[in-house]
C-alpha cells in the first residue's frame, strides 16, 4: 500500500532522515519506533507532502505521491495525525471533528455517519460535543485528535505520538482504539517513544536512530532484540 524507498530529507548539509525504505502493506498496523529528533515525525511529513524528500521516492497503492501537494495527499486516502494535535482551541468539539471530515463536505449522510462512528468509539466526546476543544483534558485532546483524523475515512492513517504526556492508563485506553481502528479496516502506521505498548499492538516495526533505520522486523523479532529492549523498552 505503502512504499517508501531511498527517501532523504535534507535542512541544508543536515539530513533529518537518509536512505529511508518503509513498506506499509494493507490492512497492517506498522510502528516506527526511536527517541524524539530520531526522524519519525519528518517521515510523516515527506509522507504527507509537507517535506518535499531531497532523494528516493514515495509511492501510495502504486503511484508515486513525492512532490504532491497535501491536500491531493488527503484525498487519496492518506491523513496525518500530528504530535501536538493542532486542534482549533475556541471551536467545539463538534466543529472540530467536522473539520476533519471537510474532504467529504459534499455528502452530508456521510459526515454525520462518521461522526456517530467517532462518538462510538470515543463516547466521552459525545458527552462533550458542544464544548471547546482547549477546555478538554490532555487525553480527551488526543482522542479528539484521531477522531478528527478519522472523520475523513482515511485509506492509511498516521499516528505521531499518540501517547506522548498521557496517564498510563489512558495510554493503555489509547492503544486500544487504535488497535480497533486497525481491525475495522484503517491502515496505521504509528510514531512511537513508547515501544513496549506500541509493539503490542503491532504486526511490524522499524528503529530509528539519528535519522536512519538501523533495526527492523517483526513486533515479536523487535521485542526480543536485545538492542531495541535496552534503549527502548529496559531490560
């Protein structure tokens, strides 16, 4: 569904990510994995058309997306869910969620069909729908957050950190919507510091370190692996 192949991005002579290859097949729910500033959230913009790569390619169901403007990037199936939520702080939560579903503006039923789906799966925003989204707790913001990047009936969906400044329990709650979302049939691709909860849920991984993969395999292979247990999970 997903490929990424010899992708770089480059900020002058720095290269944030260099010689990235990403295979993301349907119906998976992959995680990269790697502490803050290792690449991830750069992959997700060259992904998303918001970071043009320097080199390699990107395709999405066997066209190429590298150089395509966001907007035509969403449309095609791909939305990006970002670390710091970017949500509208005045609107309510209603608002914001119809925000997310604007690509559909056109099919009313539709929009309100989501809607009803985003509420099941996060009743609490059904409880809150007509408050503003900058009243809401950090957990609530987060669930808001991937109920707006829902709203759109996404192909693919990524993830950047899901769980970064949430309660234990709350991060347990939040990787099992997403393991939900993933089993009703929404591609995931998920950023993660967290690897232990992160790899629970997961079919595939790959490590990130300074820019550069250097580890990859299966969620059971990266759980073992003695390297990814001491920087990532404590052995």
């Amino acid at each position: 569904m997903l490929e990424l192949s010899n992708v770089s991005v480059k900020y002058g002579a720095f290269a944030a990510i260099e010689n990235i290859d990403i295979h993301v097949g349907k119906g998976e729910l992959v995680v990269l994995l790697g502490s803050n500033g290792a690449g991830k959230s750069t992959t997700f913009n060259a992904i998303s058309g918001l970071q043009k790569p320097s080199e390699g390619t990107i395709a999405f169901e066997g066209s190429p997306i590298h150089g395509v403007v966001p907007d035509k990037i969403v449309q095609a199936g791909i939305v990006q869910c970002a670390e710091d939520r970017k949500l509208f702080p005045q609107m309510t939560v209603k608002e914001n969620l119809i925000m997310g579903g604007y690509v559909h503006r056109r099919k009313r039923k539709q929009v309100h069909q989501s809607l009803e789906e985003v509420f099941e799966l996060f009743p609490i925003l059904h409880d809150k729908k007509d408050d503003p989204a900058g009243s809401l707790s950090g957990g609530q913001q987060q669930m808001l957050a991937i109920g707006r990047a829902i709203m759109s009936k996404p192909k693919l969906v990524l993830l950047d950190e899901p769980s970064i400044g949430l309660a234990p329990l709350i991060v347990e709650q939040m990787f099992d919507v997403i393991q939900k979302i993933n089993k009703d049939g929404t591609t995931v691709l998920l950023a993660e510091q967290n690897a232990y909860a992160a790899l629970k849920i997961a079919d595939r991984g790959y490590v990130y370190e300074s820019g550069s993969i250097v580890v990859k395999g299966t969620a059971d292979e990266l759980l073992s692996n003695d390297t990814v247990r001491k920087a990532y999970i404590g052995a």
